[in-house]
C-alpha cells in the first residue's frame, strides 16, 4: 500500500487563499449588485478578466510567502540525486 507524504504548508495555504479570496470577491460583488459605479471605470470587456485575476494573485503571493515543508527522506527517494 502507497503512503503519501503529508500536503505541504504551501499548498494548503495556497488553497485557503484562493477559496477565502473567491467568497469574498464573490460575497462583494452581491452585495453591490446593484450598483454599477464599482466597476464603470473599467471598460465592460476588461472587467470578468481583471475580477478573475484577484484569486489567482492573492493565491500566488500566499505561496509565494510560505515556507515550504522539507519532506523527510524515504527509501524511495534515497539515493535520488536532483
């Protein structure tokens, strides 16, 4: 049986960051609806592009700023040069 080693403190961060920025995003825009002077200034194309940009960020610069779990050594990779 396969034992996997535990996610990484990055990943799961990562994760936490895009599905806490996307709710957020997403429980902003329902609460301004009905108002459409947030996003005027941005041409009605560039909009979805630019909203659809913020999770993927904030995701990249929380695992960016993670340490990264060191994995202890296995048989497997023993002896594995990089």
């Amino acid at each position: 049986m396969a034992t996997y080693a535990p996610v990484e403190r990055k990943v799961s961060l990562a994760t936490a960051a895009a599905y806490l920025t996307s709710t957020g995003l997403l429980g902003i825009l329902a609460a301004v609806e009905d108002n459409a002077r947030l996003l005027s200034w941005m041409p009605d194309a560039v909009s979805p592009l630019v909203l659809s940009l913020v999770p993927g960020l904030v995701t990249f610069v929380a695992g960016w700023q993670a340490k990264h779990t060191p994995r202890a050594e296995t048989p497997e990779t023993a002896g594995a040069g990089g």
